[in-house]
C-alpha cells in the first residue's frame, strides 16, 4: 500500500523573496507637474526598492509600493540603478552616458 504524501513542515516550507503588486502611473506621478513617468529599471536591497524612470527620475518605493519619494532627477532616461549592500550608496546610469 502506498502511503498518501506528507503535509508540508510549516517550519521548513519556503516562501518567495518578494510578492508582486500592480504599481500604477499615479504612485510615480509627478503631482506637482501632472506628468506621469514609465519605469525603465529598478534596484531592490533589503531595506530599499529603487525605481528608475523614462523621464530621468529616481524614486524609492516603501515596502508595500503604497508611497513613493522622489530622490534625485536626471536630465536624460535612467537605464540602470543599483544599490550596495548596505544600502547606503546609489549608482544610476543614464542614456546620456552619465554615472551618477
């Protein structure tokens, strides 16, 4: 007789890293302007989810996505961000060449 499999160990079960959830253009919206921004890249650390966008902006997201912070703003579409592991030095790199 075949034994039917055994229940997951609550205490060995693995969940995932992150959870996904739908950010809309209004959480990167520029309210002062009315400008909504594309994200083009995005940087995630422990402590940090960095946002780069279409329109050169950088933002850092709470860990829900509920609000956002506009940090820095570049003249030319951000392609890339990363962040240390200690979370306290930002890079971005932008379609102008730049590295900020």
């Amino acid at each position: 007789m075949s034994q039917p499999p055994a229940s997951p160990d609550p205490e060995t079960e693995t969940r995932p890293l992150i959870t996904f959830r739908d950010v809309t253009g209004t959480i990167l919206a520029d309210s002062a302007q009315h400008i909504e921004d594309e994200v083009t890249c995005i940087a995630l650390s422990a402590r940090l989810c960095l946002v780069g966008t279409k329109l050169g902006s950088l933002w850092r997201l709470d860990t829900s996505g509920s609000r956002s912070w506009k940090i820095s703003r570049n003249a030319a579409r951000i392609n890339a961000v990363g962040v240390d592991a200690e979370s306290a030095m930002v890079a971005t790199g932008t379609a102008d060449g730049r590295l900020k």
